[in-house]
C-alpha cells in the first residue's frame, strides 16, 4: 500500500517513471486493489439508494471483482501480445497491472452516486457520467501502455482495441448461451 502511496505523489512530477517503475515491479497487490477499487465503485453507483443486505452487497461487489479481473487478465493478455509485436518492453503482466490501476479512476462514479443521492437533478446525468469515466479510464490504460512499452499512444490504441474484439466476442457468446440456458429452462 505504500508502493501507491508514494507513487501517487511522484505521478504528478514524472508519470512515466513512475508508470514503468510500477510496471517493471509487477506489483499484482496494487492492480488487484485498483480492480477492487473499481469494483466498488460498480456496486455503488448502481445500487445506491437500494436497500442491500449485507450479503448482497458483498455478493455484488465479489462478482464486479471477479469480473474486473477476468476481463482484466483476458484484454491485457491479448493487449500483450500485440504490444510485443511493437516493442519489446514488458509483457501481459505488465499491462494486467496498468489496467488494475485504471480502476482507480472509477472513484469518480463514487463521487457521482454520493452527488446524485443527495441532489436529485443529478441523476439524469448518470449516463453521461458513466461515459466520462469509461473514456477518462481508457485515456489512462492507452497513455500508460503507451508509456510502459514505450511506443506511440496510436500504437498503444490500436493494439488495446484489436484485442478488445475477442473479449467483447467472448462476452457476448457467453452472454448468449446463458439466455439460450434460461429460455431451455422455463
């Protein structure tokens, strides 16, 4: 923890050392906080003002945290390989770790949903919120993959989006074969 303690205040005066140290350490404890982080974030932005058990808060928040990182670990597997193809920096590992920071940035849907339930025309504003967020985290992961293999942020871009194909295609079958499972069952 103190790792990103004191790579929070060295971020502002070099976010390149600072990123390639982070990277180059590997440092899985601060990608799996950044992914619980994020996960967090999820539960609370969209349940706020549901009335959750205890139990059901923590269900929530163990599934975004296993979805975090399975979709972490897959995109910055295959990220990985396409980065390698223009760098010989660092590998997956290293780009596992950058998006687990990215979920640091998911602390502004926090903010938001705490905004939101306390003044109530906030909450129109919630999609464009989660938009925000989604673009803003995926600057960071672009321009730190960017700066940890050390090659372009177009090269960076490409390589994170031709690998988000076969996430996203997986997704989507997984997704339908779970409703091809439920419409079998009733």
């Amino acid at each position: 923890m103190m790792t990103l303690f004191r790579a929070y205040f060295s971020y502002d005066k070099d976010p390149a050392q600072t990123m390639r140290t982070l990277v180059e350490e590997r440092r899985f404890g601060a990608a799996a906080a950044g992914y619980a982080v994020a996960a967090l974030c999820w539960v609370v932005f969209f349940w706020t003002g549901a009335e959750l058990s205890a139990w059901g808060l923590l269900w929530r928040f163990a599934f975004f945290w296993l979805l975090e990182l399975t979709l972490g670990y897959l995109w910055a597997a295959l990220s990985g390989l396409f980065v390698n193809f223009f760098s010989a920096g660092n590998g997956p590992s290293a780009l596992f770790v950058v998006m687990g920071l990215s979920g640091f940035a998911n602390g502004l849907l926090l903010c938001f949903a705490l905004l939101s339930s306390a003044v109530v025309w906030f909450k129109p504003l919630a999609a464009l919120a989660l938009l925000v967020v989604l673009l803003f985290r995926l600057l960071f992961i672009v321009r730190n993959t960017a700066r940890a293999a050390r090659i372009g942020a177009g090269k960076a871009f490409g390589a994170l989006c031709f690998a988000l194909v076969p996430v996203l295609a997986g997704a989507l079958l997984c997704a339908g074969a779970a409703g091809l499972f439920v419409a079998f069952l009733f």
